[in-house]
C-alpha cells in the first residue's frame, strides 16, 4: 500500500506534468512539498489527507479543479481513457440539466441563470437556449458562475456567443473581470431567438479562467 508521502507525490508530479498554468503548479508543489517535509501528512487518514492537501492546494491557488477525492474502492493510476472519460461528462450533463441548475425572473426585471457545468455546444444548446428564452425580456441579466466547476471549452464559447449578440442601439455589457469567479452581464435583454447551432469562435477569454483551471 502506498504511503501518504508516496500518494502526495503522485498528486505533484501530476499537478506539474499537466495544469494549464505551469507557474501555478511550480508554486503549489513547493508549498505542498514543504509540509510533506515537515511530516505534516504522515498521520492523516485516507479522507482527512484528501481534505487536507486539497486545503492546501487552495491557499496558494483558488482552483475548484485541484481537489483530492477519497474513496474506498481501489482506483486506477494510469491515465483515464479519452472516450470513457468524455462518456462520463456527458452522462454528468444529461443528468444535471446540462449544467443549469436555476433560472429565475427577479424583482426590477433582473433575469438570473446559474450554471454549475458548462455544457458541450452540441447537446446543451437546447437547454441554455431554453434558459435564454425564459429571460429573453429582463432589463438586465446576471450569469451567475460562482459554483461552476467548468467544462465544455466550446460550450463556453457558445454562452458567450449568446450573450454578446445584441440589437443595435442595446446597452453595453459590462463583465467582471477574469480573476473573478462570476460575471455580471448587462442588456436590455438576452437574446429572443438565441442561434441553436454550434460556436462561431466569439470571444470567449470572459470564461476563460473556469473552462481552463
């Protein structure tokens, strides 16, 4: 059976090998081996050890995707199979509503929507534009993506195609920037008739920071 120290090491030589801001990653393992070092994870159980780097690992970088999982039941090391893994994303999606899990019409004419997945264009262009319908007249529209743990690249794509789409003579949108973890978009209204077709490579850097780590 491996170590904690052993499965630490693990987790850092992935983290290094392959997250999508590598000076993030070199900042992270350097706090993390520092207490490896100092025998701060030799006496944790499997799921406090998880909770605990997983801590860690947020203090020095605010990623939702680095996080440790325990279970029970023997897992594989070797990396996850391309297709088995794009299978269990989809399936995730068709049973949380393609990623959107509120949509409400708010007092002074505010639309909300909340996404906790960016779903792929080609199967959540439906739901979202069914999202986009329901709040097609508000004066103002809020995108809530504070619970969001990512996703689809061109699904993002796709969410920011609809949102900038405006009439001519429509207020400006105002986003917040990228190190937020929310954006705010302002018009007079979402789109009627949102484009139920795949991305056309609008900008999409608003999401950026969700859809890469």
């Amino acid at each position: 059976m491996n170590t904690n120290e052993q499965m630490v090491e693990r987790v850092l030589d992935r983290i290094t090998a392959g997250y999508v801001f590598p000076e993030k990653a070199e900042r992270a393992d350097a706090a993390i081996r520092r207490r490896l070092a100092a025998g701060e994870y030799t006496d944790l159980d499997g799921p406090a050890l998880c909770r605990t780097v997983t801590s860690h690992l947020q203090e020095v970088c605010p990623d939702k995707h680095l996080r440790l999982l325990w279970t029970d039941l023997p897992q594989s090391l070797e990396p996850e199979d391309e297709d088995e893994g794009r299978s269990a994303f989809l399936a995730r999606l068709r049973a949380g509503n393609q990623g959107v899990r509120r949509v409400e019409h708010r007092d002074g004419n505010i639309g909300l929507i909340e996404l906790g997945l960016i779903a792929d264009a080609a199967g959540g262009a439906l739901v979202i534009g069914a999202a986009m319908q329901l709040v097609a007249h508000s004066t103002a529209l809020v995108l809530d993506l504070r619970t969001c743990l990512g996703g689809s690249p061109g699904g993002g794509r796709y969410v920011v195609q609809l949102l900038l789409r405006r009439r001519p003579g429509a207020p400006e949108r105002h986003l917040r920037p990228a190190h937020r973890r929310h954006a705010t978009v302002l018009d007079d209204r979402a789109p009627a008739r949102p484009a139920l077709h795949g991305p056309s490579g609008l900008r999409a850097h608003q999401l950026d920071h969700l859809l890469r780590g």
